[in-house]
C-alpha cells in the first residue's frame, strides 16, 4: 500500500474509533476554525482609531467619554478607539476587547494593521512640495498612527503636516517658508469649523513622534 493510502486508512480507523466518545475529537486550528474564533476575528476586523482635539473629547457625553477607551497621542490630540461595522462606528469599550480576544497592550498594534489594510497607499511627497489626499476620508488624519510610514518619509528630510479636521490631511516635505505660511491659512480657516477637530498647529514628525510646530 502507498503511503498516502496508509496515512488516509489510518485517520478513516481513528475516525471511526473516535464515533463511540462522549466528546468528538477537536478540530484542527489550520483547517478549520471554531465560532468563536471566527467571531474574534470579525470583531477584530472592525477595531479603528481616529485622531480627535481634546475639545471632542470634552463635548462627548460624559457616559460615552468614560466608557470609550483613549489615550493621548500628542500636545492637544487625543487616540478614540471605535468599532466600525460597516460604516457606523462608536466608541470602542472594554466588552469590545473582551470580544475580540485582543488585551489593551496590544490595541495600538492592531488598529494599526487594520488602517494599514484601509487606507493602503502610503503618503508620498516630493521635496519643497505639498501632498494632499485626492479623497476625503473619514479616517484620512488616522494615517497620524501609522508610524512606520512617518519615519520611512522622514528619512528624506523634514516632513510636516496640516491636520486641522479628520477628512483633511496636507502632506508637506522640505516645506519653504511660503509653503509653511499656505499651510498655516488653511487650518486656521478649517479647524475652527471643522466638526471632528485634529490639531489647531501644524505638525511635523520627529524621531519621538508627532509635535506641534511653533506658529509663524
């Protein structure tokens, strides 16, 4: 007999032997998943963060603001965790973690996986030019997390952004004094009325993270 014959003659006997048993044997994690593995996978698909001011946060309902988990990222910006099921998001709570089988310690890394797979293409920007989203994306100014993609940029130079509300982000890199001044005009003519405020300040990345640029 060939040995595939005998390696399928020998789980058709084990197979059957198994039948007679109060439990039926478990099934193997890399052919088939279990519910409530494929139910932990669903919730961990819809784990995002979104970039807020600290005035967002302030107006939200004191219940909501308590229960929703955050974290500050940097100066006035804050990280809201949410749950997006097909487009209608609320705030993340601790029973979501529970859910999804993911600890607090490892939420940063795992939204982040999840808006790399959103948002796919990578800023780019060319020297003493401005980069800006051709949509507006709800989650447009949650690229702020993406680190990676910040740092492999910042490599070239001196890398800055406008971020003045959550569908708008202006990419600028080895900016010009003209450029920096453009910049500054436009969040001070968004973040006023933006109804999902990020940073009143131009930001610029450094080998810490985000900080805010001093105004011109």
């Amino acid at each position: 007999m060939s040995w595939p014959k005998m390696v399928s003659a020998l789980y058709l006997a084990l197979a059957l032997a198994g039948c007679g048993t109060a439990h039926p044997p478990a099934a193997s994690a890399e052919t088939t998943a279990s519910p409530d593995s494929n139910h932990q996978q669903a919730a961990r698909a819809q784990l995002r963060a979104v970039v807020r001011d600290q005035s967002f946060l302030d107006k939200l309902p004191e219940s909501e603001r308590r229960s929703t988990i955050s974290e500050p990222l940097s100066g006035r910006m804050v990280i809201l965790y949410l749950v997006d099921d097909r487009g209608a998001a609320r705030g993340a709570q601790a029973s979501d973690l529970v859910a999804s089988g993911v600890t607090r310690e490892a939420l940063r890394a795992v939204v982040e996986w999840n808006l790399a797979s959103l948002l796919p293409d990578q800023v780019t920007c060319s020297s003493h030019a401005v980069t800006e989203p051709t949509q507006r994306h709800y989650y447009e100014t949650s690229r702020l997390l993406l680190d990676k993609q910040w740092a492999d940029l910042a490599r070239a130079g001196t890398v800055v952004v406008a971020a003045p509300s959550n569908d708008t982000l202006i990419v600028a890199c080895n900016p010009t004094p003209e450029i920096l001044q453009k910049l500054e005009v436009i969040v001070q003519n968004t973040y006023p009325q933006a109804a999902r405020p990020v940073s009143p300040s131009l930001l610029t990345w450094s080998k810490d993270g985000w900080r805010a640029l001093p105004a011109h």
